[in-house]
C-alpha cells in the first residue's frame, strides 16, 4: 500500500530525530548549550560568529536582557499550570542572566546540533505533506500531524532551555519530549514499513518481560536524568570527576541496580529466543543493552569521560526504541 519512497523517507526522519538526540547530548556534555545565548538565531545570525571581535562590546548584556524577558514570560506560564514554585525560582535565580564568555567551539557545536534538528523538523513536515498528498488515512494523517505539533512544542522548549540557561529540569523534559517524536514515529514505521508489519510469535511471558523491561527501560532514562542533574550540580559546587559516583546517592544506585535487573531479563529472553524462534530483534535488544552497561561500567568506574556519556544515552535510547518495536510486533500463544 505504501511506496518503498515513502517507507525509507519514514526510516530516514527516524534517522534524523536520532541524530538530533545525539548531537544534544554532545551540547550537553561539553557544556555547549550555552554556546548560543539567543534562538532560533544564534548570536542573531543565521552563520553564527567565529570569532569574539565579530560581536557588539556589550553583547553579553544584550542577550541576558532578550533572555530576562522570555525567562518572565516562561515564569508567568508556569504559573497558569500550577507551578508556581519553579517559577518562582526562575525569577529569583540570579544565575540565569548570568552569560559566558564567546567560545567559537562550543557556539558550533550547539549550532550543528540546531541543524540536526532542521533536518528532523523537515524529515517530519515532510511526512505530513506526503501522507496528506497521497495516503490520507485516518491513523496515519494523525500521527504525522501529532509528530509536527510535537516537534514544535520541542522546538519552542529548546528555546525555553536556552533562556533560562540550562536548568537542570528543562533539559529533562527536552530529553522526553525527544523520546515521545521518537516513539510516534516508531508508531507510523509500525504501521507503514513491511518488515515492521510483520508479527513475530512467541509465548505469552515473553511478551510480558518485554513489557516490563520496556518500562524499566524507560524509568531508568528518567533515574539517568537525575543522576545527570545531581552531577551537574556537584560541577557547579567544585567537586571533581572522580567525587561524582560516591556523592551521587540513592538514584545512581537504583539506577545501576535496575539495569542489571533489565540484562537479567534479556538474558533469559535471548536464552528462550535462541530455544524457539530466533527472532532478530529480541538478540539485537540484548546485544545493545550488553553495550549500554558497557558503557555504563565506564561512566561509574572510568572518572565519567565525555565521549562514554553521549553513547550511554544513544544506546538507551536505541535499546528503548528496540523494546518498543518488539513489544508491539510480539503476538502471544499459550
């Protein structure tokens, strides 16, 4: 029913809003996200500078000044929701205008990572085009419009975490609003890719521990999150890399505990595919998880290296995505 043009254009946006988190993970672990004090400009051009002497005097105070007004608008937003306590420590935190000093890497790094995200919010806008072109279903004009209306909200949050400079919680919820595009468009490759359509058997218990390791899976994203916070606040307070782990406390310890509980899983998940079926996917979940804690080992043991963060996040990602295909693909027998 559905063009091969189309069905690659679909794996290619996915692609794309990868991408877009890996390159956001990069901005935060060199501290790049900073790197451009305004948005969607960056230093209110489309070619950012390379150099300090290409920028006013008195630019620092221009962008805290562009940056105070929207932290205000932002504080007054989240006092409609409810939230009036982290609005209130928006307004009050006088490290928020608090801008850097130019640096031409880290400004390029955030502006490559704002191209990424071009290219997925064209990868998306393309999507609704083509299905309200040619495959007008219900389902899936729906789901492609879903996906845009959410890759705005992203786009206009992002902005939100560039103005109140980096507060731990915003970069959460950006991290979520990423894995939400990502689980929408997962849900139109299920719809629209042949290979996805295809239903794979297995025992009813196979599909429940898929289940939960895709839960699991997903809170230890959100325990990564805050383990990430509590290191950010460890590196304003001074410490160093090597006093991160020890000073980190409970959510570090249940997030490690977790991700053993989740290979427990998928060993005896790779164990019973290897018996039965042989699907692909349930061995690529647990060679991708074995990565992951991998990676993991290194963050806990190898003083945290930049590099070792962004694939932690990239193969959590991947192994939540994975998951989440299989899950919806099982069908169960007795």
């Amino acid at each position: 029913m559905y063009s091969r043009q189309f069905v690659r254009f679909s794996w290619l946006t996915l692609v794309f809003i990868f991408l877009v988190t890996c390159a956001g993970s990069l901005v935060r672990i060199t501290g790049s996200g900073m790197g451009c004090p305004d948005w969607p400009k960056c230093f209110g051009q489309y070619i950012p500078p390379t150099e300090a002497s290409q920028l006013p005097d008195n630019y620092k105070e221009i962008y805290a000044g562009k940056r105070a007004k929207k932290v205000e608008r932002f504080a007054k937003f989240l006092t409609v929701l409810g939230m009036k306590k982290e609005a209130q420590q928006l307004l009050n935190d006088p490290t928020l205008l608090q801008e850097q000093d130019f640096n031409a890497s880290k400004t390029w790094t955030e502006y490559i990572n704002r191209l990424f995200g071009v290219l997925a919010g064209f990868g998306v806008l393309g999507m609704v085009i083509w299905v309200m072109r040619k495959y007008r279903t219900r389902k899936l004009v729906f789901l492609s419009w879903i996906n845009l209306v959410f890759l705005m909200v992203q786009a206009w949050f992002g902005s939100i975490v560039v103005a109140t400079n980096l507060v731990p919680w915003t970069i959460t919820v950006h991290l979520f609003l990423a894995i939400v595009i990502i689980f929408i468009q997962l849900v139109i490759l299920l719809e629209v890719s042949p290979s996805q359509k295809q239903k794979l058997t297995a025992p009813r218990w196979v599909k429940a521990v898929v289940g939960i390791s895709l839960v699991i899976t997903f809170i230890q994203m959100f325990l990564g999150t805050q383990v990430r916070e509590a290191v950010d606040v460890l590196v304003m307070n001074g410490y160093t890399r090597s006093q991160w782990v020890e000073m980190l406390g409970t959510p570090f310890y249940i997030h490690r505990t977790f991700s053993w509980l989740v290979m427990l899983f998928l060993v005896l998940l790779a164990y019973q595919n290897f018996k039965g079926a042989k699907h692909r996917i349930l061995y690529s979940a647990f060679i991708v998880l074995a990565i992951e804690l991998i990676s993991g080992v290194l963050l806990a043991y190898a003083d945290m290296p930049g590099l070792v963060q962004t694939a932690h996040l990239i193969f959590a990602t991947v192994i939540l995505s994975i998951l989440f295909m299989a899950y919806f693909r099982l069908e169960t027998r007795k």
